[in-house]
C-alpha cells in the first residue's frame, strides 16, 4: 500500500472548539453595529439543491454571496472579476475547475472594500477569509466588511455590520505581530499566536504575523527542524512504503506474530486453503469456523496470511526525509498519514462521524462510474502543500486559508495514473472539507501549521535568512509515542511489527470491513511538507491587475485577457514540468461580462452522479456569462457548449431574490439519475418518436433534445447512467444530446402518461376541446386546448410551440393534471409549480413568465409553506394574498418606530390606514413611514409558516400589506462578554441548522383602532 501523507488546513476554530470555549463576543468587537441588510429568498432555486446537507449548505453560501452582491448594487465588472474563477451551481465535475468553497464563510471584493459573509459569533472565519485576500492579491483590502448571516428555512437572512480599516479589523480579532531576532522574541511569539499568517523581512530583520486563536502547539525545536532540513537543501517529508524486497520466512513469522507458530508453518508449506482465508477476510465464515480450521479469527492476521500467498507487501515500512526522524514533527506526520489511510477505508475506532465524511467502504460508487467487469485499483496518497493558499514575494511569505491539499494516484501499467470515482472520492470529500475533520482531530490542525511554517521556512531559507534554533530531541518511537498519548481520537492498535528485513520502524496494513462495490466484493487495505519554492520558485506569478490576482503559480503569458493556472510538478531530475493547465479566457461586451474556460482532459469525469464519456485527448469547457445591473444579476453556465443552467438574483426593497432555471444539460442530468435509480424520466418536458427512436426535450428554443440509447461508442456531448441488477452488476445507458426531430403538422397534441413524460403527436386538423389562454407579461397570448388528458397548442407558436420557449415546454409536461382542478377563486389566481417556473391560474387564463421573472419566482416563494398560495397581478408584479386565518395574542398601543425595530417580526398595515400614511412610491418601507406616531398593535399568529411572508393578508373582511424591512435580529451594541467553559460538540464547519421561520405577526392600526378590519 504505497502512499504519502497529510498536511491540512485550519487552525484556530478546531481548537475552540476542541478545548470547550466558546467566545461570543470579544470586549474589541463591542463596536460591530447591526445596520438592517437583506434577506435572500432561494425558494425559487431550491430544486437545484443537493440532497447531500454539507454540499447543500455551501451552495447556500455560494448564493448567499451572489445575493449579497446584488443588495451592494455592483455592476458588471466588478463582479466578474470576483467571481471570474467561480461559478453559480456545484458540481463534482467542476470542482477542479473552479475555487468551489467550502465551509461557513465565502468573501466578495468590491473595490477598495472586502465584503466577508459569516455566521454569527463566528471571527476566524472572517480572519481566515481576510488572510487569503492578501495571499491572492498581495495586500490586505483598505476596509473590512463583515455582513453575518443565518439560515432561516429557505432564506437567509444577512445583517450589515459597519465596515473598518483593514489594520482595524485584524487588531480587534486578534492578529499579532512581532518580530523574531533571538530566542525568547520566537518562544513569545509561538506561545501567544497559534496561527502563522505570515513571515516578512522588514529592514533585514525577520518578522512574523499570526493570529491568537486557541490552537495546537508549535514549539521552538518544531521550527528548528523544519529549517535545519530547508538549511540543507533538504524537503521535510514523510510516508510509508512497502518494502522493495521479497519477505523473507523470518519476516512472515515476525508480521504473523500473534498467530500459531503451527499454522504459520502450514501456510509456508502451502498447505492452507487459500479459500478459506479469503473467506474469513472477507466474513464469509464465522469464527468457529475459522478456529475449527486451525486459523486466525482476527482478519488483519489473515489479511497478512492472504498477502503471503498473493505475494503483496506485508508491512509498510516509516520513510522520514529531511531529518524529521525521532521528532515531534515526525511523530505527527507518522500519526496523520497512517490514520488518514485507516479512516478513509473506514478503520478503526476514531473513524470521524462528521456530516458529509463516507468512509470509501460504506459509500456507493454511482453505477455509472461502475466498471462492468471487477478490477483490483491501487495506489498512494498524500498530503502536501496548497499552492493556492501560499504567495511569495522578495520580502515576504502570504499563508491563506487553507494551506494543504490531499492528492491521490492510482498505478497504471506505465506509471501513475488519475484514481477511477471509487478509488479517489473520499480522499476528494477530505481534501476539500479539511477544516471539518481539523476540527475533530487536532492533530491534523497540528499538520496545518506545520505546513504553513514549512513553506514560510523554505522561502525564508531561500532569502538567506533563519529564525533562532534550538536543540530538538530526535529519539522518538511512534509505537511508544502512540500508547503516550491520551488525546488522540484513534485508539486502536495500530500493529507495528519488527521483521528483519524492515530498516526503519514498521506496522501491519489493517484492512477495511469487506464491502460491495459496483456489484463485487472487495476489501482495501505521505506527508510532503512545504516545496513551493523548489516547484514553482517565483517564475510563474506574471503581473495581473490586483482584482484578478489569485496565489498559485499561473502561465507567465498571462494577461487580464487571459489567464491561464498550471500545476508544476518536478522531475526526478529536479527540473520543473507543467503537467495540467486551467485557462480562462475573460471577455466584456455590452455590459455581459464571459468567461470560457478549459482545461486538461480527464479519464473520470463526473457530472452529478453519471460519467461524461468524451478521450482524455479532449479538453474540458465551461463558459459562463455575467450581467449585473441595478441590483439584478443574471448568471448563466454553459457546458461543453451546452446550456446547464442560468441563476437570476435580483433585489426588490429589502429582499433578495433567487431563482435557478434548468438548462438542457442539468435537465438530461436530472433525467438519466432517476433512469439510475430506477425511477422513470424526470425533469423531461416531453418526448416525440423520430423514425423510431424516442428523443425527449430537455431545453429551451433551438436547444438539443436527448437521446437514451444501449451503451456504446459515444458521439458528441454524452454522459453514462448504470443500471444495475439484483446481484448489482451494472448495465450501462447512454445520454446523448442531439438535434430535435421535426414537426409534421400545425398543431401539437401532448397526451399524458403514468409512466414518463407526455409524448407528441402533430395534425393539421383544428383541435377541439377547452380552450385557454396563455398571456405573458410582455402581452404575449397562446392558446391552449384540454381535451381530457390530451393538451393542444399552435406547433409554430413562439411560447408553447415545438421549438417553444422552456416555461413553456415546462409548463406542458403538467398543464393536465392541473387544470383538472379548481382555478380562479374570488377573483384570485391559483399559484402552481410547473419544474422551475411558478405560473398562476384562473377559470380560463394562465399567467406565464419565464424563470427568473417577477411573477415566477414570487409564485415559488409562496408556495413555500402555503401549497394553496393565491395572487394576483397588481401593476404588473405577482401578488401573494394569503387568506389563511389568523389568530390573535394581545393588543396593545406602541410608537411607530419602537415597533417597526423590533427583531424577528412580520408588519403589517391596515389597508384604509396606510393609505392615510405618507410614503415614498414602491413598496411599503419602514424607513418611509411616520416613526413618532401611536399606533394600535395586534400580534397574531397563523398556521402555516413561510419563510418569505405575503404581500397581503387578508384579515376580518380587509387587507392588511406587509411592510418592507430589512433582517432585525436585535444585535446588541454594547460591551458584552459571554465565555463559556464546557465540554463542546459543535462543528465549525457543519451546515448551519435552520431556525424555524419568524412566528411573530402583527397588524398594526391608527391609535383610535377605527380603520375597517381593526377594532375589537
């Protein structure tokens, strides 16, 4: 089992949390004032959600980013260069085309400003997100805003805090700075700030910056190993690998210690059934058994007997590089590497029980990325630096958030290949969530700051400069220093043997439970310190505009037109060698910001659950497109050329909208994984016989339609499903994007089906039926005939036609079954989900606009918490009229303004009252409303819940509409100091738990309580 090991990210947060302290507010951070900001609905996005909790709660994030750059206002530029190496929707296939956070925080640079998103009670999130503004850029921003956020059901809701110099903001979160010439200066330092930020030479004296979070320790002697090794010319490394050499008899005995020297003797002899020790590895027999048959009942004993008689390494043997051996700093790589391997295969008893983690043994390939015949996978992993989390200048070395990423490799026939899905997915879910398993074992918050003062080391040794040294002790043994430790989360035995052969400290590959993968049984049984400056050196940093600056090392013909990210490798000849590049081609026409990228092509490529099938010899592309204006952002990814979908946020009043509008890409998505899990089409408008073969519409106007056929060689854009059958071997389908068939008549009949989409039929003859009308905000009108289950449209016509617009198509598939119900009532529309589009329908209308319009999105978030919305259409815009029935708690006389700052609160006026009242024209804004008068005030409460309140509620015979304000969440302004000191369980890096919608209403009436609808 060859691979190398971890060094990952974090510090501070995990050890808040691992010691049990809780700091709430610090006495510096008693001057953050809560200013009202914006609450961001994604009612309308929430069905491109994943079911996954901690991949949705970033996408959570990511939109709520998106949503705050619409409440600041910024325009096209501005936003395009933030967010040029991001994109609005994640995906497994992009994450390595992208910086795809994770975690609870997510920054958005806004000229001379950096807008930091951050839960409450949350400042290492902020530090963290600061530190790698300036490793991407150079330079801290001139001001810090800090906008705090919480989930509230389907919105999140985002208070402003006042914005503060850069220097400001880092002395009050506790950031340090000091300089380092002699011992005590080093000792003082490292006592006091447990988080490196950064080493600079100021005046040819060396100064370090850090942060005092609670954090792991790094010591004096930990530094002096780390640059005796650099001081050498020497990379700090650590792994474990199988011996080279055949073992010899008294190898086997010395690994089969624990075993009956007689049985070891039948195995050598050849006289052991090798059945029947797979059979036991693998659980097949029992223990009795086993005993009856003279072996082992523990399985890492006959894993080793199984790998004697395969001829497989028995043991791996501890590689330390750079003098590391025998140290403390040894001593945790050992410990980080070998339990990174155990957990990922699900051994052992500290094996992390974070939401999301899926040990390799209990997770589910996606049958698509199954193989159809078993095939054995090894190969290495190992942790080394993030070199987008380090940037070097002549007098200075940049740590940001997250400065270690875990790789993995597979072997090949001729060398070391890309890992297949299943090989490589929980290596992937740890490499981009490492602060989450930081957080649960310290030890890896240990390795992080290890690696960020092994790259600040390397640079510093590289300028001729070095830190005072101690004397190390260098005479540790990792058995010994394992069963010394009572702090660590894995306490099982880890097995070290002493085989003869074995030159340096060894120990037993444990293996995983025995699992099913892709329908076959199976059972799977280093650390690279900081070497940027030896891999990348300075060369690749060409001279970019400082909003488009990012670390990592980047093509130098490089220009803000163009810019390309590489990944540079050394040879064994120590020569440096680009072996994948990113570029990303930025374009501004219009007032549309683009951006294309590519990218080296993949064996593995994923999208959602399925498998693009396109050579390796073929790049990969993604291009989006970015328009950003008076506080609307429309943001559109296309796909291999394709469509995926389009993101529209927009701002009206104090709330910001969000909606997701599937393309024809993430629609045959959605499409083949019900088809995977054996489920009919889903997310199919509908399907039309062309020559035989079924092609099913997924798009808009003069979009590709899919194809499902048998599997086979792939043609163009197409992506692989499995199905697998009761033994759960896999049979493979094929998606194909392609042209749409053409239509044979004027008009199209869809007839609904249980069992899959609606297919089309085309005729010239007139159709009959009941006919409806369809209008659209631009005065568009189509018209619709229902004929049982049958619906008729115009073929030609440019919303419902064949070649129609998507809400219109979207709305076919379920038109039906809706209509067959109830419309107008009293004058109100109903409010229906057709996908991603809300419609409203009366007796004889239906009222359409695409996704990301008004009317849509607003009918989406009604019908979040009110599956009966009603509406209506006033002055154009959607209406959400709530009739259900209120139930009052007291009544009472307050002042306009002392009520309306009241926190988790929904306001509502009197009709007759507000219209007495003046106001600014739009919606009805606190800030525009006489804040000195009494007013009458009834808190009420109703059944259903919703997270985006109606517009108008209607109360005893009259209306009441809802006044417009921005999140109050009562944040106190004064010094206020909360520690707690006990046991903790919480997860920094966990999704944030929703809480329950505000359940607080009033209704508010003039001080005499004599307006229509109020009164007793």
């Amino acid at each position: 089992m060859r691979q190398r090991t971890l060094l990952i990210a974090l510090a501070a947060v995990v050890l808040v949390a691992a010691a049990g302290i809780v700091v709430v507010l610090l006495p510096d951070e008693a001057d953050a004032q809560g200013q009202p900001g914006t609450t961001i609905s994604f009612a309308a996005a929430a069905n491109a959600l994943s079911e996954d909790a901690v991949e949705r709660a970033d996408q959570i994030r990511d939109w709520a980013r998106i949503g705050l750059a619409s409440h600041l206002g910024m325009d096209t530029a501005r936003l395009r260069d933030a967010l040029y190496d991001a994109f609005p929707i994640r995906d497994k296939g992009f994450a390595d085309l992208a910086r795809q956070s994770t975690g609870p925080g997510r920054a958005l640079p806004n000229g001379d400003t950096l807008h930091l998103l951050v839960p409450e009670d949350d400042r290492t999130t902020a530090g963290l997100l600061l530190d790698q503004h300036r490793t991407d850029t150079g330079n801290d921003p001139e001001r810090v805003q800090i906008h705090r956020y919480e989930v509230n059901g389907q919105t999140v809701d985002i208070t402003d805090e006042d914005a503060k110099g850069a220097n400001d903001f880092r002395a009050q979160n506790g950031y340090m700075s000091s300089k380092i010439t002699t011992q005590d200066e080093l000792d003082k330092f490292l006592a006091t700030a447990k988080h490196l930020s950064t080493l600079e030479i100021r005046d040819d004296e060396v100064w370090a910056g850090g942060w005092n979070w609670p954090g792991p320790d790094i010591t004096a002697e930990d530094v002096s190993v780390l640059q005796r090794a650099y001081s050498k010319d020497e990379q700090p490394a650590f792994s474990l690998d199988p011996p080279d050499e055949t073992p010899t008899e008294q190898d086997v005995r010395a690994v089969l210690k624990n075993v009956d020297p007689l049985t070891v003797d039948e195995l050598l002899a050849g006289e052991i059934d090798p059945m029947l020790i797979q059979a036991g590895v693998f659980e097949w027999v029992t223990p009795d058994e086993l005993e009856a048959a003279g072996l082992p009942t523990d399985r890492t004993d006959l894993w080793s007997m199984l790998n004697v008689l395969q001829g497989h390494p028995l043991y791996n043997e501890a590689r330390y590089e750079g003098g590391i051996a025998g140290t403390e700093v040894g001593m945790t790589l050992f410990y980080t590497d070998l339990i990174a391997k155990q957990w990922v295969d699900g051994v052992g008893d500290g094996v992390p029980t974070i939401s999301g983690f899926v040990p390799d043994s209990k997770a589910e390939t996606p049958p698509g990325h199954c193989a159809t015949t078993p095939s054995a996978e090894s190969g290495r992993l190992w942790f080394g630096q993030n070199d987008k989390a380090f940037s070097f200048t002549d007098d200075k070395a940049l740590m940001g958030a997250q400065s270690t990423r875990l790789f993995s490799r597979s072997d090949g026939e001729t060398g070391e290949v890309e890992p297949s899905y299943g090989f490589g997915r929980g290596l992937q879910w740890w490499d981009e969530h490492y602060r989450a398993v930081a957080d649960y074992e310290a030890q890896y918050a240990r390795l992080d700051q290890i690696m960020r003062w092994s790259g600040a080391l390397e640079w510093l040794n590289s300028k001729k400069k070095k830190l005072p040294e101690v004397e190390p002790r260098n005479d540790l043994k990792f058995a010994s220093w394992f069963q010394s430790r009572d702090d660590l989360k894995e306490r099982s035995d880890i097995r070290p043997v002493e085989p003869p052969s074995a030159e340096r400290e060894s120990v037993l590959t444990k293996p995983s439970s025995a699992f099913k993968n892709c329908g076959f049984n199976r059972v799977r049984g280093g650390v690279s310190l900081g070497d940027g400056i030896a891999r990348v050196g300075t060369g690749f940093n060409p001279d970019l505009p400082t909003p488009l600056k990012r670390a990592g090392p980047k093509d130098t013909s490089s220009t803000s037109d163009k810019i390309t990210d590489v990944t540079v490798e050394l040879t064994p000849q120590r020569e440096r060698k680009i072996v994948d590049r990113t570029e990303r081609a930025l374009s501004n026409t219009n007032g549309t910001a683009e951006v294309r990228t590519t990218a080296t092509g993949r064996d593995v490529i994923p999208l959602g659950e399925l498998k693009v099938m396109q050579p390796t010899t073929q790049v990969r592309q993604l291009a989006t497109s970015l328009k950003a204006e008076n506080q609307r952002i429309d943001y559109r990814i296309d796909y291999q050329g394709n469509h995926f979908g389009t993101l529209v946020a927009e701002k009206i009043g104090s709330r910001t909208s969000l909606s997701w509008a599937k393309g024809a890409v993430h629609r045959m998505t959605k499409a083949l994984q019900s088809i995977q899990r054996g489920k009919n089409l889903d997310d199919v408008f509908y399907s039309q016989n062309v020559n035989g073969q079924l092609k099913h519409r997924v798009g808009g106007k003069d979009d590709p339609w899919l194809t499902v056929t048998a599997d086979g060689p792939a043609e163009g854009f197409t992506v692989r499903a499995g199905v697998p059958n009761e033994q759960g071997v896999t049979t493979h389908v094929l998606g194909n994007l392609g042209p749409r068939g053409p239509p044979s008549g004027e008009f199209m009949t869809l007839t609904k089906h249980t069992d899959g989409p609606p297919t089309a039929a085309f005729s010239d003859t007139q159709p009959t039926g009941s006919k409806y009308e369809v209008h659209t905000p631009d005065g568009h009108r189509a018209p619709l005939y229902l004929d049982e289950n049958r619906i008729t449209v115009p073929t030609g016509d440019p919303l419902l036609g064949h070649n129609g617009a998507t809400e219109g198509a979207a709305m076919l598939r379920d038109i039906a079954d809706v209509l067959a119900k109830p419309g107008e009532t009293d004058g109100l529309l109903n409010a229906v989900r057709f996908g991603d589009v809300g419609a409203m329908i009366g007796k004889q209308d239906i009222f359409l606009a695409p996704s990301g319009h008004q009317w849509s999105t607003r009918v989406l978030e009604a019908l979040n918490g009110d599956p009966a919305a009603t509406m209506r259409i006033t002055d154009g815009k959607a209406i959400h009229v709530d009739r259900s029935p209120l139930h009052r708690v007291n009544t009472q006389k307050q002042e306009m303004g002392e009520l309306l700052n009241s926190p988790n609160t929904v306001f509502y006026v009197n009709e007759s009252f507000a219209a007495t009242l003046p106001t600014k024209d739009g919606p009805l804004a606190a800030d525009a409303l006489q804040q000195d008068i009494t007013v009458t005030v009834r808190e009420v409460t109703k059944e259903n819940s919703q997270t985006v309140p109606a517009d108008v509620q209607v109360h005893r015979n009259a209306e009441w509409l809802r006044v417009d304000t921005g999140p109050r969440t009562g944040t106190s302004t004064g010094l206020h100091i909360v520690i707690t000191l006990q046991p903790s369980t919480t997860n920094t890096t966990s999704p944030a738990s929703p809480r329950s919608p505000a359940a607080r209403i009033v209704l508010i009436c003039p001080e005499n309580d004599d307006a229509n609808g109020c009164g007793d």
